[in-house]
C-alpha cells in the first residue's frame, strides 16, 4: 500500500491530495487545528486500505477526501474557565519552549 502511495506521489498523481492537504492546514490553522502531513498521509492510507479491503479496489481517488480531512467549524470555538473571560489555550497543544540565555532553544540540558 505504501509503495502505491508512494508511486504517486512521486508521479503527480497525488496533486489533489497535496493541494487538499495545504487548503485544510491553512484553514484549520485559522481556529488552531493542526495536522502533520505525515498525519495526513497515515489517513490517506488508512482510507486506501479501507477501500481495498471493502471494495478489492485500489483507488486514488479524490472522494477519498472527506474521511481524511475532518470538516472544520466555521469559527474559532472560545473556552473560558470559572465564567472569566480568558480563552483556554488547547489541551492539545504545547506551549513552545523559552530559547535559553545561549539561543539554542533546548530547555534542561546544559553542556
């Protein structure tokens, strides 16, 4: 299956899925969504192989899609905590580590 996908990718074949991928990222990031392309490319996969065992197709097709890119709410849902106005930062996501004094961004580990 991975070979598949991987054939193509490297042929072109892929082009709407790479282009669907950069249009959900690019509107997931407006309301803090995130996926990895390689997050992408395991459902991709696991769609494809949903396919072939459903169906005895192989098939790179384009209404692959919806079962690979959750649908996005309209806007960006706001949490608030103790009925205060402070949006909740996603539990989902780390807060990004604080560059050190010597600018190497690693937090911890001192040489």
């Amino acid at each position: 299956m991975q070979e598949t996908i991987n054939h193509a990718n490297a042929t072109g074949d892929l082009a709407w899925f790479n282009a669907a991928y950069r249009a959900w990222r690019i509107e997931a990031e407006k309301i803090g969504r995130v996926m990895s392309y390689a997050e992408a490319l395991a459902r991709l996969r696991k769609a494809v192989t949903k396919r072939l065992i459903t169906l005895d197709v192989i098939n790179l097709d384009a209404d692959l899609l919806p079962g690979i890119f959750p649908e996005l709410p309209k806007e960006r849902a706001e949490n608030y905590v103790d009925d205060l106005k402070k949006p909740v930062p996603s539990s989902r996501t780390r807060p990004r580590p604080k560059p050190r004094a010597d600018g190497s961004g690693r937090r911890g580990i001192s040489h």
